[in-house]
C-alpha cells in the first residue's frame, strides 16, 4: 500500500501528538508548550508548503517546441490546452528543441516563447496568405480545422509577448475587430499585395497600356475603366481582396479576436506602426550607457541601423529581441572587452533585452563583424 505525501504528513501529525502527549505520564503541553507550538507550526508550514507547490505545478503549462514546426506545435497546444488555459495559467515555460533533437539551452516565459512567434507566422505567411509586403489569410482545403487555432495564437503572442505579425494587412484585421475599413486603408493594404512592376504600372494611369488591361483582366474586370471611374474600379478589386476573399477566415477569427484582444479598431494602425521593424523605431528603444568609452561604440550602432533595409532591420530584432517586431521599449546596449579574438563577436540575452557588444576601433569594423552575424539569419539560443 502507498500514501501520497499529505497522508504521511497527516499520520505524522497523530503519531506525534500521541507519543508527547504522555511523557512519563504527563502531558507535554503542561511540560513544554513551546516545544509543541513550534513543532505543530512546522508541521502546518509543510503542509501548506506541498500544497503551494502543488498549485503552482497544476497552474503552469509547460511546451515544448521544434524548431522548424512550431507552427504545428503551437496550433496542437492550443488544441489540448484551450487558449484560456494558456492564458490564465501562467507562466508558460516553454522548450524548444533543435532539429537534431538536443534541447536549446534556454528555457523560460519571455525569450523563448518571442523567439517562437516569428517561426510560427513566418509558415503562416507561407502555408496560407497571399503574396507581397503586406498579406491577408487564402483559403487551404487542409485549414479548415486550423483557422481557429491560428487565431489563438496571435492572441497568445499578444496578450504574453505584445506581439502581432506586422504583415498581417491592417484593413483585414480591422474588419475582424468589426469595423468597417476606410476605402483608403483598403486600397493602401492591396497596393502593397501586388508586385512593384504592378503598382507601377497602375501609377503610370494609362488605361491603353497593355499591361494595365492584363492587370483589369487578372482581376476580372469588366467594365470600361477611364479617369473617371478608376478610383472607384480599383477600391471595388482591393475590397474583393482584401476583405471578400478571405471572409471566411474573418468569420472565425472575429469572435476569438473580439473576445480576447483589448485593441480598439482606430488605434490599431497606430499599434501596428509602433511595432514595424524601422530604424526608426528601433533607434527609439536602444539604452546607452552614458559614459566616454561606450560613445563610439554607439555612434557605430545607430548608424548600422540607420543604413539597415527592412530585411535587415528584422534580423537584428531577431538576434538582439527574438521577435521581428518592435515588442520592447528599451533594448540595453553594453559594451564588453573580450579576452580572447575567437570570442570576439556581439552577444544578446534576448530575456532580459541586453545587447553586448565588442570594444571595435572602426565603423567599418563593426559593421563587418554584425553584419556576418545578421547574415546567418539562425542563431540557437545557449545562454540560460
């Protein structure tokens, strides 16, 4: 027969209570009241230490992840787990593991978890949305039972890490949220859908133009287009697009968005251009040290960013942050003098939103040395 830990602790309590309470025939609260209140009060703190414990582990969710298929990791937690559960039984510690089947070193609530979304959405934008800068969920014959969970991710990302994937057409997302977009945000979001050479065609406005009527025909236009209606045609293809196409993903995503997203529609944009990897906006975050040695090193930094493409801008919010957005308000620069010229290299802690960087004497070396990094594009997490 076996007992769980409360019944030992309980049965202890009794056994004791019996052998003191007659001690060569007296009771030992007559003899010794203290040694008895100090033992029933370290008895009682054990007790309730177990069932702290036990609470604890009962309300934390632990996941563990594969690098390369956290999209299918991801959606499968939410199917077992439920979002409020995700939600409410904080934290999530979460794992992630390498392809080879070894565990990445680090393992916590924060940077493992920011460094997941960027994977999952990233397959998202593969697997089901259209093409271009800006995109809107297609429909897949094998999503059907999907789209529900996809959404519970991006509340997940939001709620925890405060993070969207910036990709995601603003207009469809609005619609989601239950307003009604602005033609103009309609418009602005398919522009951006469609290759450069179309946009630039459709700028040039010569409806002659024979790749102009390829482009009315693609999107199976019918009428007659002058300078008159054009305005008016191009909003009635962005509105299909952007908002009729992926209906059906918006029906399902409404109400779990709805519920779950404390995100006025009017700010929305606002957010979404806080959270688009600028350099701009990462210039706003970046905490310096303020002393002589770090100034160089700074200048060097911000004038790395300052000449960063958006491609790379991404990068290095994925190696410093690990998410591909603008999630935090300070990423903390340190400048390190390394002992040795192998370990020479810049190092982030992206749980804690630490940038070390080495002690460089040229612009053109610092940019050399990041530059080799952010290029690898995949950088395993080793620092607990």
């Amino acid at each position: 027969m076996s007992y769980n830990p409360l019944q030992l602790m309980g049965y202890l309590c009794c056994w004791l209570s019996i052998c003191f309470r007659f001690i060569n025939g007296t009771s030992i609260m007559k003899t010794n009241p203290l040694m008895m209140y100090m033992l029933f009060r370290m008895l009682t703190l054990l007790r309730l230490s177990h069932l702290l414990n036990g609470q604890v582990k009962e309300m934390s969710v632990k996941l563990i992840l594969h690098r390369g298929m956290v999209f299918e990791d991801l959606n499968e937690a939410v199917k077992v787990h439920g979002l409020e559960c995700l939600l409410q039984k904080q934290p999530l510690h979460v794992q992630m593991l390498l392809p080879n089947g070894v565990n990445e070193a680090a393992e916590e609530t924060g940077g493992v978890l920011r460094d997941a979304l960027p994977e999952y959405w990233e397959t998202f934008f593969t697997k089901c949305s259209s093409d271009g800068d800006v995109r809107v969920p297609v429909l897949c014959h094998d999503m059907k039972n999907t789209w529900s969970l996809c959404a519970c991710v991006l509340v997940l990302g939001y709620q925890s890490q405060g993070y969207l994937p910036t990709r995601l057409a603003v207009a469809f997302l609005q619609h989601c949220l239950g307003q009604c977009p602005s033609p103009k945000n309609i418009t602005e979001a398919f522009l951006k859908m469609i290759p450069q050479d179309e946009r630039n065609v459709l700028n040039r406005g010569d409806f002659e133009d024979e790749d102009f009527i390829d482009f009315l025909a693609t999107h199976d236009v019918r009428k007659t287009v002058n300078e008159g209606n054009w305005c008016e045609v191009l909003h009635e293809i962005a509105h299909k697009v952007v908002i009729q196409q992926p209906a059906y993903v918006a029906d399902v995503w409404g109400p779990i968005l709805r519920q779950h997203l404390d995100i006025h529609p009017d700010s929305l944009q606002d957010l979404m251009n806080s959270l688009q990897p600028t350099p701009k906006n990462i210039l706003k975050i970046l905490v310096f040290k303020d002393d002589s040695r770090s100034k160089p090193m700074s200048d060097y930094l911000k004038s790395f960013v300052k000449h960063s493409s958006e491609e790379r801008c991404q990068r290095f919010l994925r190696f410093c942050t690990g998410s591909d957005a603008v999630v935090c308000s300070e990423l903390h620069v340190k400048v390190v003098d390394y002992s040795s010229e192998f370990a020479r290299q810049p190092v982030a802690h992206i749980c804690g939103f630490l940038l070390e960087l080495p002690n460089c004497s040229s612009y053109a070396e610092f940019s050399e040395e990041f530059s080799n990094v952010l290029k690898s594009g995949i950088w395993v997490m080793d620092i607990v």
